[in-house]
C-alpha cells in the first residue's frame, strides 16, 4: 500500500516535460519548413530575374511565396541575378526561446543582353 499514488505523481513531473520537449520539436518542425520555403522562393526568384523578367514582379512572385513578414531583396547586374530572404520564426510563449531568423540566399548568371537593374 505504500507505492499508492505514485504513478500519478510520476506522471504529474513527466506530463509538463512532456509538452515542453514536443513543443520545441514543432517549432523545430517549423523552423525547417520556413527555411525550405524561403530557399525555393529564391532559387524561383533568382531564375526568373535571370530570364529577364521584371524586378517588381520577380519580387512579388517571391513575396508570395514566402511567410509574411519576409524580407525580400532582389538585385541584377549584368552577370548575375541575387536574391535574398530573411523570415523570423517565432516560438510559443510558453517555450521562452527567442525568435529565431532564417535565411535563404540564391543567385544565378544572367542571360546575355539583359540590362542591369536594382531591386524597386
């Protein structure tokens, strides 16, 4: 009779802990989620500047892609075509970890005859 209880009290200290490391696995999940979002963004963006379309819209094709709140640089020269992102993940309240930023980066060579421009 003196083990009575016990395993509520066990699972009183376990169920917490329990919420708390799969709370950060989701953030993680998250996180990576963010991260390959943001690098197809780029890599579209960066083939599509390459091609010769226009900043603006090469931009707005990635600004759609993206989580809102990204920051979105695009820029071209005559050799090549950069762009880059930068989103803020946040996490719960709960976990107390500060936000964490992810960044995506693509760049690709522009096609012979384009013009070079800067991002709007």
């Amino acid at each position: 009779m003196r083990d009575r209880g016990t395993a509520t009290a066990e699972i009183a200290v376990a169920l917490p802990s329990l919420v708390l490391v799969t709370a950060i696995v989701l953030w993680g999940v998250r996180a990576a989620s963010v991260q390959l979002a943001c690098t197809d963004a780029a890599r579209s963006g960066a083939r599509a500047a390459a091609r010769g379309e226009s900043l603006t819209a090469v931009r707005d094709l990635v600004v759609r892609a993206v989580p809102k709140g990204a920051t979105v640089q695009v820029h071209r020269d005559e050799a090549t075509v950069r762009v880059d992102i930068s989103a803020s993940v946040d996490t719960a309240a709960a976990i107390g970890l500060p936000a964490l930023v992810v960044h995506a980066h693509a760049a690709a060579e522009t096609e012979p005859g384009l013009p070079p421009a800067t991002s709007p």
